[in-house]
C-alpha cells in the first residue's frame, strides 16, 4: 500500500465497515481493510491494535489479520522473528480473558495454532502451552481452545505444508496424548460444576479423538470417558453440555479406523453406549429434538464402527445386534431428521452384505431391513391436509428422493417381491386406508418395482389391477403416484402384454389432467422404451399425441419424453412404414420451427405455442437420437433424407439466433445426434455445415461448434476425401480459439473452450493422426496444452491431459500399421523440443496448481512417455525434480530421498496405476 497505513486509518475503516450507514462507504471500507490485510504493514499495526484494545471491532480486525497473515503470508517474516511473534500472541491471549473478547481470542487462538504448524523450530508446542496457560486459572479456557484447535488445523487447507510436516506435527501431538489426559481430567476435578468448562473439556478431547492421535487403554481406563456417559444419560442435561458430549463420543467412535487396534477403548463405548436407548426414549417422550438427534449420532457412528464385526460375527461381542435395534428405533420414531443420519451406514450395511454374498448373513438382517422400510414408509406420508401433487422440490421431496436410493440399495437382502408384497399390505391391511398412508405405500413400492421378478402373478396383478380402478374422485396426490408406478413396472408389463392397452388409456386419459399430465407422459415413455416390440399398433395414438403435446400441461422434459417413446416404437415398425412415420413425427418440430422463422415475438397465445426453437429442437434431436435401426451395408439411413430435407430450416434457425448460445448449445446438440444417428450418410450436409460453423465461430466463439466439429472429425476423419476439409476446419477454428485463450487469464476463465478445443484435437489424434501430427499448426497446439496444464477446471483439465495421452500413444501403438513409423517420428521430433518442458509443467501443475483428484490422468501422460522413451522420461524428471523445494527439518517440500524414492517409483512402473499413486503421494509433500 501507497502510503502506508497508520493505526488511525485503520480504525476509521473499522469503524466505518460496522457503523457506517452509507452501504458505498461500508463496501469501500471492506475494500481497503482487504488491501491492508495483504500488506507487510499489518503484523505491526494488528499488534498495535491488540495491545491498545480500544474497542471490541477494532481487536476482532487485528486478530482475524494476524490469524490471515500468518496462514497465507507467514514467509514475510524473517526467521528470528518467530518467537517474538508467539510471545506476543500468547501475551495478547492472556489478557483478553473478559467474555466479551471471546470471538477474538478465538481468532488469536487459531493464529497460534497455525503458527506452531509453521513455525518448525518451536517443538514440543503442545506441551509448551500447557505450562504457559495451565497456573492461571482465568486462562484455562483459553488454553482449552487453542488445545481444541490445535489438532483441526493440523489437515487445514489454508495453510501449505507438505506432508512431512504434517506427519511430524501429528507425532508431536501423539507424545502429548497422555499430558492432555492429565490435564482434562484435572479441569473435572478442579472444575466439575462448571457446565461451560466441561464442554469445553469435551470439544477438547473430541478435537484429539478426530485426529486419531490419543492413545486408546490410558484414556478407556481414564475418568474422560464415564463422565462423558454421565452427561449423556442424563436426559435433562444442559444442551450444550449433551451436545459436547455427543460430539465428543461420534469423534472417538469416528476415529477408531481398525476397531482391533483400539479394543479396550471400543469394547468400553460399546457398553457405555448400549446404556443410553433409555436416555433416548426420555428425550423423545420430552420432545427434545436436538437431544434425540444426538443420541442417534451416537448408534449410527457406533454401527458404523462395528459394521465389520455385526457382518462377520453377528450377535457377539462388538457384533451384537442391539445396535441396530438402537438405530432403527430412532428410525420408527417421530422425527423425519433421525432416519437422514442413519442414511450412509444402511448403503455401507447393503455393500458390505452384497460383496459377502452369504445366504445366512442376509438371514440376521432381513428383519431390521424390513423394519426400517416399514418406517421409511411411515416418514414419506404427507400431511392428510396436503393439497396437489407431491412437490419434489421442497426439503420434504428431498427426502422421499434419498429414501428411493436407499430402498433401491437395501431391497435386496429382503427380496423386491417380499418388500413389494409386505409393503402393499398398508394398503389392504385396511378396510379404507387414510390416502396419505395408500400414497406413501405406493411411493415406496414404485422405489423397488422395477426391481420386481418380470414373471410375478400374485401381488403385481392385483396392485395393476388397483391402480386402474382407481376413481377419480380419490387424492390426486395418490393417483399421481399410481400412474407414476405404472411407468416403474414397465418391464413388468412387457412379460405381461394384456395388461399394456389398459395401462396406456389410463396414463392417455392422465394427460388430459393439469396435475397428472407430466407424470402420465413420463410413464408412457418407459412404457414404450421397456414394450417397444409390442406397440406396432399403438403407434399411431403415439402420433396423435405427439400432434396434440402442447395442448396438455406437461414439462418440457415430459414433452421430449414422449416424442422419444414415439421414435422408440417407430424404430420396430416395418421398414416401408419408417420413413413415412419419421416424416410425420419430425413435422410436428420442423413446421412451428419454420413459422418462427417468419416471426418475432414471444408467444402466440391463440395456439399456445412458444417461439423459443430450443422447445423443438430438443424435441428433434430425441427423433435423431432414439430412431435406431438396422441399415444394411450400402443403404441409406431413413433420418438422412429427413435431415438433408430440414437443413435449410435448421441452417436459417442458426443463422438467427447466432448470438444466443443457450439456443446455439441446443442447436449443436441436435446436429449431434443427427450426425451420429446417420454417420456417413451425411457427406453432402458436411461442406456446408463446416462453412456454417465455422463463419459463425469467427464472431461468436460459442465452443459448442468446437464440439460439434470434433463429433465430425470421429464421424468422418477416416474418411481420405474428408481429411483435408476437416483440418481445414480446424485451422479455421483455431485462430479465433487462441485470441479468447491468449486473454488474461483466457485459459481460466474459458475452460468450455478449452475443453472444446482439446477434445477436438484428441479426436483428430485417434482418427487422422499423421495428417495432424505433420500438419503445420499443430506444435503450436503443443504450446497450448502445455499452458493449459495448470488449469484448475476438472473437463478442461482433463482434456488437455487426455491430448497428451493420445499424442504419445501415437507413437506407442501400432495401429494403422503401414504409417506407425512416420507417426512415432514427428511424435519423436516434437518431444526432443518439448519433452523436458511437458514433464517439468506436469510436475508443477500436479505439485503446485492441481487438487489431488486431478493428478492421476498426468500419471497417465507420464506412463505413455515412460512406454515410448524410458531413458527421455527418466532424464527429464530429474532435471524437473531439481527445480523443487527440498524439505529440511519439516519444511515444505519434499526430501532428497523422497524425491529419489519417487524417481524410482516412476522407473519401475509396469502400469499407468503404479505412476498414478507415485505422483499422488509425492504431490501430498507439498499441499
């Protein structure tokens, strides 16, 4: 900053971001404290600030400055300054005992913190800061705080420390296990009747159990552990002091990885915890919400703790099946909430018992599945006051979605048929069920219908049966879910035809609803894509219809839907019926898209029809997309009369609407589809296609055409009369694509374009290789990948590493035998200029820029140039590795013999995994 700041300054911009009325005036007061956070002048002035404490926003800045400044800029300060910094930091601590600095202190806790991660030469800080805070008794709070955070920021992303650093810190922290059990337990003696204290004793030991660092028989055997039973089984404890405790309790059963690693002190949780279903069935007869939230934390980290030993064992020790009859009361309780938490041990559960694939172990489990799908079911009941359709939009329609996922995962151990079965019996169970109870029972039965044997006549006749009786006069929420059903047995109906003709006119008859129409039309669609060979001579109401689809108040999703079904069935019609029936269905989009070329405007009220083309070209290209037939070599495909027919209304649509890349996008899309649909029958559309696109590139830049043109070059780039037009294509496309990359920061803020523009270049690797290789343009598309490996977007990314991959198999792979030779030559010219330059960028990107799940497709780039040169490769990650910073006593970076270890992993890699996990674990030195 120009001038610098001055304390002064600092307090008018604090004083104006929270008292200020003006709203310009606070947002530029914001600004400026931004700057001045990221200046060098901030340590001393937030010092200055802490120590003079003239009001309570003034010391907040200074603290969340210190705390920022020593996360993101901590190598400004000099070596010898470290310590005075701690010093300082503990001194302001010490004197900001008064409660209403409590936000403070946090932040200057969380600055020490960071400042003992990073400041390597303080050893022992754990320790170090028990003996400055623990004398005083008004700083024992604090001391538990800064005890609490100490271990949470040891995984913080905030703050760049490698690997080794860290491991070194957790250590550090390890040998401090039992000097933290003395000091907890001495605050429940010396402080037992102060409820706050011993939360914060809980968080404390919560924060020490997450990092799996505190050693299992001192603390099972310690007074921590009863007195955390005590709170919990207390149903009338203080809120903050249950919930303390609960979280304490998740965090021990959470960091038990390997239960046998840990028994005295799993095997002491385990009976403490079968203690407290009582608690739990006080706290819900209290209707204390949150209390029951906790106790059901608690069953479900304990189960899944256990998960192993129930599946293994059932019934014995830590195997005991009281936890799931703890789990599914909370399930079977009032609270919708409860069964959310319990959601990931139940998939957990199912995998495990899938893998083991054991008859017997389905045997013990097949109860508690049936009970908790009893309970899910009572939990997706509406309110019997609720109006309309179920809304699958509000948090309740969120739940009933994750019930269906997890019903499809669990069914299984039960049978679909038995849980069908069982759950249809809510139904007849009743002589007049309450309609919420019918709708909730046909809404879990439509989760696993599909799921029901094909060949069942006993329960699924009866229920077809039902729902086609249904009176109209019943809940509309309740016929929406039957015909919602109806689609869901459509593999059902297909091993029961007689029951089709019914089930359409009831869904037809559904269309005509307001309410029913988009749930009727979704139905009919899987209807006909399950019973497609059995709807020849249903095809032509499919057409009235698809004619009549925008008179019925349907989504445009269930619109296209149908008009998919319709181009399902016309695919098993007799050939000589295609193209006509193609004709009729592809004019229902073709002609209103003509009628908006002839007009502007928004909507034409008197027919309904909306002017947007992208409403029709979806509906086109689910035509092109679902018409699949079988063309006999030399015949021409049905749809490529059609498209060579429409193009100049498509080509007009495009060429008015070039400005709009939502309608380009849906434009593109169809031509997708089209072209895939008719591969090569589309030569004569190609010239003048490309031309299209690629005038409308030059101004637009919409990277849909880039895509669309690689779906060209995949169709057609084998083709010898094609290539040279295709590549001409490319270095159309390529001047106006380097003028938005070469942008600032272009390859950033464009990653459509660049994952557009790679997947391109890939296709023209795998389809015409050599003609690319050797063509003039293309080390300049080198260049660019390489610039682009740092980009942070993951299809971007992706893309550009899949380039290179594709590049250097070009010289690997031995297809198209009779040009390998001249292909593994330009690949070899290419890399002696550019191979060193590709890894050490690899090297960076992965260390420096990348997140870790963007690392293992650069492995495969590293492989694919191991396979073609191994000595280049080798050479070249030495010289990339020099460049790195060298780790010496715990700071970042990585050290001499694990840079040597990684060099090694990568020489004796025998597959595209082994360098994968080598680059992963050697980039975690640096993060």
């Amino acid at each position: 900053m120009d001038p610098p700041p001055s304390i002064e300054n600092v307090m008018q911009a604090t004083n104006a971001l929270y008292h200020d009325p003006d709203v310009s005036r606070k947002e530029a007061a914001s600004k400026w404290l931004q700057e001045f956070q990221q200046s060098v002048y901030a340590w001393q002035i937030s010092d200055q600030l802490l120590q003079m404490k003239q009001n309570l926003e003034s010391c907040y800045i200074a603290a969340q400055t210190m705390r920022t400044k020593i996360q993101y800029s901590f190598h400004e300060l000099p070596a010898d300054s470290h310590s005075s910094l701690r010093d300082s930091i503990i001194s302001h601590i010490e004197t900001m005992t008064d409660p209403q600095f409590q936000i403070t202190n946090t932040q200057l806790c969380l600055a020490l913190a960071d400042l003992a991660l990073q400041m390597v030469t303080w050893k022992k800080s754990a320790e170090f800061i028990i003996q400055k805070f623990s004398n005083n008794a008004a700083s024992i709070p604090a001391l538990l705080e800064i005890l609490t955070v100490l271990p949470e920021e040891v995984h913080s992303k905030h703050l760049r420390l490698g690997m080794n650093r860290r491991e070194e810190f957790t250590q550090e922290l390890r040998t401090a296990g039992s000097t933290i059990i003395a000091l907890l337990t001495a605050c429940t003696d010396n402080y037992g009747n102060d409820e706050r204290l011993i939360g914060k004793v809980f968080k404390c030991l919560g924060s020490w159990f997450s990092l799996g660092i505190m050693p299992s028989d001192p603390i099972a055997q310690s007074k921590l552990i009863p007195l955390l039973f005590q709170c919990l089984s207390k149903h009338d404890a203080p809120s903050m002091l249950h919930e303390a405790a609960s979280d304490c309790l998740c965090a021990a059963l959470y960091g038990m990885e390997d239960v046998e690693d840990h028994m005295s002190l799993a095997t002491t949780l385990f009976h403490g915890i079968m203690e407290l279903p009582q608690a739990y069935h006080m706290t819900v007869a209290e209707d204390d919400v949150d209390k029951c939230v906790n106790y059901c934390r608690i069953f479900t980290e304990l189960a899944e703790a256990c998960l192993e030993a129930m599946v293994s064992t059932p019934g014995e020790n830590l195997g005991d099946l009281r936890i799931l009859d703890a789990l599914v009361a909370c399930i079977s309780g009032p609270y919708r909430e409860l069964a959310d938490i319990t959601f990931n041990f139940w998939y957990r559960l199912s995998e495990v018992i899938y893998k083991k694939d054991v008859r017997i172990i389905n045997e013990h489990f097949r109860p508690y599945v049936q009970r908790l799908v009893q309970a899910l079911c009572v939990h997706c009941q509406m309110e019997s006051d609720h109006e309309g359709i179920p809304d699958a939009s509000d948090d309740f329609g969120d739940f009933r979605a994750r019930v269906t996922e997890l019903i499809k995962d669990v069914v299984f151990i039960v049978g679909s048929t038995s849980s069908f079965s069982q759950i249809f019996q809510n139904i007849t169970n009743q002589q007049t069920p309450a309609w919420e109870v019918t709708e909730a029972s046909l809404f879990i039965m439509a989760a696993v219908s599909r799921n029901v044997l094909p060949d069942e006549n006993i329960v699924v006749p009866m229920v077809m049966q039902a729902i086609i009786n249904t009176p109209e006069t019943s809940h509309v929420a309740v016929r929406y879910t039957s015909l919602r059903m109806v689609g869901e047995l459509s593999e059902w109906l297909h091993k029961h035809p007689d029951y089709i003709d019914p089930a359409l006119n009831l869904l037809t008859a559904g269309l005509k609803h307001q309410d029913l129409a988009s749930v009727s039309a979704t139905s009919i669609q899987k209807i006909c894509e399950e019973c497609r060979d059995l709807m020849h001579n249903h095809f032509e109401g499919l057409m009235n219809i698809t004619r009549a689809v925008d008179g019925f108040k349907l989504s445009s999703e269930a619109a296209v839907g149908l008009v998919q079904g319709a181009a399902l069935v016309l695919s098993r019609l007799p050939a000589e019926k295609i193209p006509e029936g193609l004709k009729e269905l592809s004019a229902c989009q073709i002609t209103p898209l003509s009628q908006i070329l002839k007009q502007d405007g928004i909507e034409d009220k008197e027919n309904k029809k909306t002017s947007d083309p992208t409403v029709w070209l979806d509906r086109l290209a689910a035509i092109f997309r679902y018409t699949t037939l079988s063309v006999s070599n030399g015949q021409p495909h049905p749809c490529a009369a059609l498209l060579q027919s429409i193009w100049p209304v498509l080509s007009d649509i495009l060429t008015k609407y070039q400005t709009d890349i939502r309608i380009v996008e849906r434009w593109c899309r169809c031509l997708r589809f089209a072209i895939r649909t008719i591969s090569k029958s589309s030569n004569s559309l190609l010239s003048p296609l490309v031309l299209q696109m690629v005038s409308i590139y030059e101004n637009q830049k919409h990277s849909c055409f880039l895509y669309l043109g690689s779906i060209l070059v995949d169709e057609y780039g084998k083709d010898p009369t094609c290539k040279t037009g295709l590549l001409e294509m490319l270095k159309a496309f390529i001047t106006p694509t380097y003028k938005v990359l070469e942008e600032d920061n272009g390859l950033r803020n464009h990653p459509d374009t660049v994952d557009d523009f790679f997947r391109l270049c890939i296709r023209f690797l795998q389809r015409c290789p050599l003609e690319f290789l050797q063509c003039d343009i293309f080390p300049s598309i080198v260049q660019c990948g390489m610039a682009g490996l740092k980009v942070d977007h993951r299809d971007a990314n992706g893309s550009v590493a899949k380039f290179f991959i594709e590049f250097v198999k070009c010289g690997n792979e031995n297809w198209e035998s009779s040009e390998f030779d001249s292909r593994k030559a330009c690949v070899q010219r290419i890399l002696e200029g550019n191979g060193e330059k590709m890894v050490k960028g690899i090297l960076d990107a992965c260390v420096f820029h990348l997140p870790t799940y963007m690392v293992p497709d650069h492995g495969e780039v590293l492989f694919e140039l191991l396979k073609f040169s191994r000595e280049s490769l080798l050479a070249w990650l030495e010289t990339a590795l020099r460049e790195l910073p060298v780790s010496t006593g715990g700071t970042l970076g990585a050290t001499v013999e694990q840079m040597a270890a990684f060099h090694s992993s990568v020489s004796t890699a025998q597959q595209d995994i082994n360098v994968t996990y080598a680059l992963r674990d050697f980039t975690r030195l640096f993060r």
